[in-house]
C-alpha cells in the first residue's frame, strides 16, 4: 500500500475501510496485526484496527506502529467488522510518501508478507 499524505494533513486525520470478520471466526479465535520488516510507519503514523460489532459500536482495538511491529489479540464477543485505519497522531509540517505491506492473519504467528497470487483488478503478481 502506497501512502501519500501532503503538508497541514491534520492531526487524527487519515484513512479508514471496513471488512465483515470471516464467517467461520468465532470468540477466542486469535488474530496477529502487523507490517513488513521494512515498512516504517513514519511522522507519526500508525496503523490501528478496530473491531466493531453489527451496530457499528467498538468492542475491542489493537494498534501497529514506529518500532512495534504486531499486535496479536483474540477476538472480542460480538465481533462482526474489522475497521483498518491509518492516520497521523500529529499534523504534517510536510509531504511523506511511503510504503506499508499490512497484514492480518489467524494464529499468533506473524509471518513474511507476500504479495497476493492475483491483485486487484486481475493482473497476476
């Protein structure tokens, strides 16, 4: 994933999209949150995931950010929808462009990030 974020972005400010939880993810099932070795959440980003119930109310959150490269966690009770969001906890004096490689995947285990075998759009890897 490509971010590009210009100067006077303000702080809090970001961006958000929502995925429904696996339909076979149960209450306990354990999740690891993470970035590539290489990605590096600079000038003051974070990477944070929010785990929301079907009224769209936050039970549970978990936050990847400068050196903290995972979060693992189980999932709460009600669980319906992840939120990934990634914003700046301070305002930009000026522009920044970088790279992150997110991944959310079963188990405490963080593993290597791989592209996908098919990318959005069809094209292959």
């Amino acid at each position: 994933m490509r971010l590009v974020a210009r100067a006077g972005l303000k702080k809090w400010v970001g961006l958000v999209w929502r995925t429904e939880i696996p339909s076979d993810a149960v209450q306990g099932d354990t999740f690891t949150l993470s970035v590539a070795d290489g990605d590096v959440l600079s000038h003051g980003f974070c990477m944070n995931l929010k785990i929301m119930d079907s009224a769209i109310s936050m039970v549970g959150q978990h936050t990847a950010w400068g050196s903290d490269r995972s979060s693992v966690f189980n999932l709460p009770q009600a669980a319906s929808f992840f939120d990934f969001t990634f914003f700046s906890n301070t305002q930009l004096e000026e522009d920044v462009e970088f790279f992150l490689h997110p991944q959310l995947e079963r188990g405490s285990v963080r593993t290597c990030w791989e592209p996908p075998a098919i990318l959005a759009g069809g094209g292959a890897a």
